[in-house]
C-alpha cells in the first residue's frame, strides 16, 4: 500500500485540470493496475506537468507502445 500512497502524492500536480485527470484516475484505476501497468504509470508521472497533460487530453501522441495500455485509462479517467 505505502506504493500507491508514493505515487498519489506523485500525482499531485501544479495544473489543477491535469490535478482533476490525476484524481479521477486514481480513484478508478491505481488499485486494479497490474505491476507492469504501474511501472509505466510511474514512467508517465516523470514528464512536465504539461506533457502529461498533452498526453492525457490526448494533444499529444503515445510517446512508445508499451503506454498504450494506460494511456487509454487516463484519458478515460
């Protein structure tokens, strides 16, 4: 649990629209995410607080296949 706890405080943002993404998705989809699901949500929480928004609202492109998966979850969040 002390994991999840460490990335919904990394999930707290400086724009409150990606903070809002951020929150819906957490509460949807952090707890069902398999290990390899969260390995690459944590990849995510790496880029600026722009990027990751870009890539949410979908402006931006997948950055690599393999974020494919939760990609789609955070823009459904």
């Amino acid at each position: 649990m002390a994991k999840l706890d460490k990335i919904r405080w990394q999930c707290r943002r400086g724009l409150l629209e990606l903070d809002l993404i951020l929150q819906e998705f957490n509460r949807r989809h952090l707890a069902d995410l398999d290990p390899e699901q969260l390995e690459r949500f944590e990849e995510l929480l790496v880029l600026s607080d722009n990027d990751l928004l870009d890539l949410a609202m979908g402006r931006a492109a997948v950055p690599e296949p393999r974020y494919h998966n939760v990609v789609q979850l955070l823009r459904a969040a």
